[in-house]
C-alpha cells in the first residue's frame, strides 16, 4: 500500500496517532502536526478561537504533504478537502489507557488538569461530539478518499513495516 501526500490521523488520546505520525513522517515528508498545538495556545485549558484553528489546520492541509494528527474530529475534518489518506486508530479502551499512562502528564498538566484529561478520553465512548468514538466512525465514513481503519496496535506495526511511501 502507498500513502497520499497528506494524512490525516484520527482516534482517541493514547491511541498512538502522534507514534504513526512519526513513523510515517519520513514517507510521506513534509511538516507533522499535533492538533493539540492548535487546539490548545501555550498550554491545556487555554483554548485558540475555533475559527482561526480551523483556518490553521486549512493552511497546512493545503501544502504539497504532511502528516496531521489528533483526537479533534472538528480541527481534522477541517483539513479534508485537501487530504488524500484518512487513518482511524480505532483502539480499545484498554490500549488507550496504557498509551496514556506511558506518556504521562501532557505539557505541564497539574496532577488535577492531568485527571480531567484522562476521565475526557476515558469518555471518548460515551461522548457524541466530533472527538468522539461515534464522531470519529462518522468522520470515517463520509471520507471520500483513501481511508484505514485499525484496531490493534500489532496490524498497525505491519503496516508501517510494509508500506511503500507516497504514492501517485
């Protein structure tokens, strides 16, 4: 399988999106972003306006490659008119909360801002919103172009392991 020039990654916090993000940074080249960087200003709680994020996620979908990548279904949506690859890192429960407690805190969280975070993504089940499970089924679906679904850390393994790069 090739990629696109511009990937979109979408799933849960602790997923691993920012991990495959790396990983594929080399094949498809260009900038990689972390929708968090966008979402949040200088650190988690201090929201950027939803109009000039959107705009920003715009911008970059908009150059000749790159990798995005977040749980934001709204920000990530924002960047598919231009996007060639979707990928869903459609995890369980159980490997989200590992991932998360592996990378610890997120940009100086207080330990009480850190157990909001994790009660959040404990919730991406139950929520409806965009940044959700069922938004990100959603966001799936309505994907026009090339799109993968994986639901286990071992099949996403494989993939980078077997992928050729960009493609035509």
């Amino acid at each position: 399988m090739t990629l696109g020039p511009r990937v979109v990654i979408i799933g849960n916090s602790g997923s691993g999106k920012s991990t495959l993000a790396r990983q594929l940074e080399s094949r498809v080249g260009g900038e990689r972003t972390d929708l968090d960087h966008i979402h949040w200003l200088d650190r988690v709680g201090v929201k950027r306006d939803e109009e000039e994020a959107k705009e920003r996620v715009a911008a970059l979908a908009a150059k000749p490659n790159g990798i995005i990548e977040g749980v934001y279904g709204w920000l990530a949506e924002a960047a598919f008119p231009r996007a060639t690859t979707l990928i869903w890192l459609d995890m369980s429960p159980q490997v989200c909360r590992e991932g998360l407690a592996a990378r610890g805190p997120w940009r100086g969280a207080t330990s009480e801002e850190h157990a909001d975070f994790l009660g959040w993504a404990e919730d991406y089940w139950q929520r409806t919103t965009s940044t959700s499970h069922a938004g990100h089924q959603a966001l799936f679906a309505q994907f026009p172009n090339a799109k993968i679904r994986f639901g286990d850390r071992a099949a996403v393994d494989d993939f980078v392991a077997n992928l050729a790069g960009i493609g035509p």
